[in-house]
C-alpha cells in the first residue's frame, strides 16, 4: 500500500511515466526500498482499474504518461489522515528467527542475539553518518532541499528503529539468562522479600521492654 499510495504522491505534482516514477520514488527514499520498473507498471495498472490514474499521452521521447483522477486526490487526502494500521503488522524476519532459534537443535540463541547485535549496531552508525550528509544538505539551501528532507525524515525513523532493536536484542538475551535460571532463585529474584506478619501489625511508636514494665509493678 506504501508504494500505491507514494506513486500517487508523486503524480498530484504532474503527470509522469513509469520509470520517471521510479527514480522519484528512490530519491525521495533514498533508495530504502528500491523498486524496479515492473513494480510501477503493475501498480500504475491496479491504480488505472480503480480509477485513481489515467493515462495522459505521451512525452516527447514516447514514454506514456500517467495522470491522478479527482477520485485518485481523495484516496491520497483519505491516506495522509488515516493513521498507520498496526492491527496486521508485517513479517518481520528477525522476530521469526529468534522465535524459530528458541529451543532449535544444535543453535545458540544468545550467539544468534549477538551477531544480529553487531550488525544492528553497525546500521545504526551507518544510518547516523549518512544523517550527518543529509542535514549539512538541507541546511546548506541545495536545490533538492525538498527531497533531503525526505531523506532526512527517513533516515531518522531508521536510526529510531534499529535503536529499539537493540534495547529489544537486549531484552532478549537478559530474558533467556533469566528463563535458564533455577526456579527458586528466579522467584527470589522476582519478588522482594517480604516482611513478616509480626513485623507489618508492629506499632510504630517505641515502648519500653517487658523487664522494664515488670520493675514498675
């Protein structure tokens, strides 16, 4: 739905052409998710069928143009306002191999965690550097102000990510260890000692000891 919807973004700004599109799509992104001309031409079909784009001739060079309906504009506000639907969330390979690796034969899990660790990490600095270009871009006033920002934006929600996958890489191993312990020493671990009946009815004032009330009487 990300690519409908982002090649109907690109086509409210003027009619373009398949692989037009394409390059547009990577440069806003940054290439995060390449597409190829195939990907465009079957979506551009699925658009026409619905009639939210329609052909608009042709360019010079003979490549068919594409252009947004009015129904296609509404679609595209409706998208902009509709939150993101994170009811049916999708496949996500690293959560599926841990989920596999737990009790798998012959695998180390916390081995698994920590080479997925490293490289996590290693994006994260990657995404950061790459951070760095793109403000100095923006900030700089270049001509494609517009998409840096975009690349901007990207870049950050990346570096976001993969830092919540590490704190998530973390959990993980720090819940195995946990799970491996013996059971009696992960309820000790779990629960706080516990004062005892005497101890929580005790009144808090001080009083005297029992010898001392015994010398009175």
């Amino acid at each position: 739905m990300s690519i409908r919807h982002g090649l109907l973004a690109l086509l409210e700004r003027g009619p373009r052409y398949g692989s037009q599109l394409r390059t547009e799509f990577e440069s806003r992104t940054g290439s995060t998710w390449p597409l190829n001309v195939g990907q465009v031409y079957t979506t551009l079909a699925r658009l026409e069928r619905d009639g939210l784009v329609a052909p608009d001739g042709e360019d010079a060079a003979g490549h068919t143009l594409y252009a947004i309906t009015d129904t296609g504009r509404a679609e595209l506000r409706q998208w902009y306002e509709r939150p993101v639907d994170r009811a049916n969330p999708p496949r996500d390979e690293l959560s599926i191999k841990l989920a596999m690796a737990v009790g798998a034969p012959g695998v180390d899990i916390r081995a698994v965690i920590q080479s997925q660790r490293h490289a996590t990490i290693k994006a994260m600095q990657d995404y950061t550097r790459l951070k760095a270009t793109a403000l100095a871009a923006v900030e700089s006033g270049q001509s494609r102000e517009r998409d840096d920002v975009a690349w901007l934006l990207v870049l950050e929600q990346l570096i976001f990510q993969t830092e919540a996958e590490a704190r998530w890489l973390d959990h993980c191993e720090a819940r195995l260890v946990r799970l491996s312990l013996p059971a009696d020493r992960r309820a000790g671990e779990a629960e706080p000692p516990q004062a005892t009946a005497a101890e929580t009815t005790a009144p808090t004032t001080t009083t005297r000891p029992p010898a001392a009330r015994t010398r009175r009487g």
